[in-house]
C-alpha cells in the first residue's frame, strides 16, 4: 500500500504537471476540477441510485441497462469515466465485487475504495473463497443463495443493486438511501433494517 | 462485429505469452483453459495489451463470461459462480 509520498515522487510529479501544462495537455483548471469531482464522489451517489430504484421502477430498469445513464440521471458526471454495470442480486443469487489483478472500482459513484479493498488478501480470497470472506464481514446469506463472484478486469466497473430489505415498505427515496453503505454496493454485506452489518 | 453470441459456450485460450515477453493482459491467470458461457456483449474496447505500451489499441469486443466456481479451484459451494470481462481474442469455441 502507498504510504506517504516521497520527496522525489513530489518532484517527479511536479515535472509531469509542468511538461502536461507546457504542452498544452491540460491546464491547472483541469486539474483542480478532476480532483474537486473524485473528493465529490462518496458511496452516498451509490446509495441513492439504489435508493431510486428500490422506489422506481423505471429508474430500476435504467440502472440495470445502463448503469452509465442511471448515474448521469443523478447528476453524475460519467464523461471519462468507464461505463458503470450494475449487478442485480435476487432472491437466490448475490453478487461480490472484486478486482483481481489490480483495483478496478466504480469510482464516480462509489468514491475512492477502501483500504481492504486493494489488498491483495481480499483480491486473492474473494475469487476463491467469497463464501469465508462474507462470513469474515459478518454476512451470512440465507440458505439456498448463490455466491456470483464479479471480478472486474477490464473496462467496466461494477455495483451491486441489493435487495431491499423487508420492513421497510412506504419508506420514501431519502430515508432507504441512510440504509445503503459503501460495502453493500460492493457486495461484502447486507443492507439490514438492524444495524447488524457496518462498513469496515 | 462480435464472435459470440450470449449462451455460447467458451473456452479461455490456454495461453502464457507473460511468459516470453513483458505483458499486460487483462485476463486472470486462474481462467486460462476455462470453460464458460458468455453472458453478454459488453461493447468493443481498445486492446488493453496494446494501449498499455502507447501503441494504438484497435477495437476488441469486451464480454461477460460466466464460470462455474468449484471447478476453478476443486473447493467452493456448487452453483457458486465467479463472471469475468474477456477480451474475444482469448476466447475460442467450447
């Protein structure tokens, strides 16, 4: 994992900002609002799009298809970014995301990935064992559900649509997205009307 | 235009070129041989093996393919399935 820059990776950085600007690559505005759209970016987007479609099934139908458009539809902006796919669990089946040759992430909708995310432990032992890695965050599927491993290897990135949780009929779009998390959308737990499931 | 059609049956080529050169392929190691099923066509991409070096990567078509677990690894819960993004130059008939 990366720790804190060094001296010289500051300066390298410099020299390519500079040669980029120089040439007319991109400009310090550029720059600025790259980074003020990733520091924007938060599982929140992710909770909502789920939120909707929980509550709307044409919303539903669009995430599903076009996972790119259902973002944009909340006001994402999705222009370079890789298309987003969204996975559907169902009642017999749930997905688990996972990149296994590097990080692959649904960054515009879901923020930067958590620490565990890019280890290679959870890399390795997603793919392998999902079943031992779900139990280790506490996620225990009813009996009878199938494990679909999504490893994301190449020009997608990927989130999951979980079920809605039972007991929270006539709930409005604002108050199902507080019971979304980061790791929902991943697929490494639940949403759960008891708080029975955190993020890492 | 794409090779495989959704339900095709698919064999990831069993292919080491990493092995004989500097690569950087998109395809896990753990799938090499495999046999699965196309899912469906995710779009055409630019070959990844070729942009990473800055050569211009022509248009590949992108697919998901779906695996049955166990047999990847001889351990797991049958039914259990892990769906991957290949590129159609490492597919080939099953």
């Amino acid at each position: 994992m990366a720790g804190e820059p060094t001296a010289e990776s500051i300066a390298l950085l410099e020299k390519l900002v500079a040669a980029l600007k120089r040439r007319g690559i991109m400009t310090e505005e550029d720059i600025q609002a790259r980074v003020a759209s990733a520091d924007r970016a938060s599982p929140e987007t992710g909770a909502r799009m789920v939120a909707r479609a929980w509550t709307d099934p044409a919303y539903r139908e669009l995430l599903l298809r076009d996972g790119t458009a259902a973002a944009e539809a909340m006001g994402v902006r999705m222009a370079g970014a890789p298309p987003l796919g969204v996975l559907e669990d169902k009642p017999d089946l749930h997905h688990l995301v996972v990149c296994t040759l590097c990080s692959c992430y649904p960054r515009a909708v879901l923020g930067y990935p958590p620490h565990w995310y890019k280890s290679a432990a959870y890399r390795a032992r997603a793919v392998r064992e999902p079943r031992a890695v779900l139990a280790e965050f506490g996620t225990a599927l009813p009996p009878g559900v199938k494990v679909r491993v999504v490893d994301s290897t190449a020009d997608y990135r990927w989130m999951v649509l979980p079920m809605r949780p039972a007991g929270t009929e006539g709930w409005t779009e604002d108050r199902l997205a507080t019971l979304v998390t980061r790791d929902h959308l991943v697929g490494v737990s639940l949403p759960a009307l008891q708080g029975a499931t955190q993020a890492a | 235009m794409s090779r495989f059609a959704p339900g095709a049956r698919v064999r990831v080529r069993d292919a080491w070129p990493e092995r004989s050169a500097p690569m950087h392929l998109r395809t896990p190691h753990y799938l090499r041989g495999r046999e699965g099923q196309v899912e469906r066509v995710l779009g055409t991409f630019p070959n990844p093996e070729a942009i990473a070096f800055g050569r211009p990567g022509e248009p590949r078509p992108l697919y998901h393919v779906l695996f049955e677990q166990k047999p990847i690894w001889n351990e797991g819960e049958e039914g259990d399935t892990v769906m991957v993004e290949i590129f159609e130059h490492w597919l080939e008939e099953a």
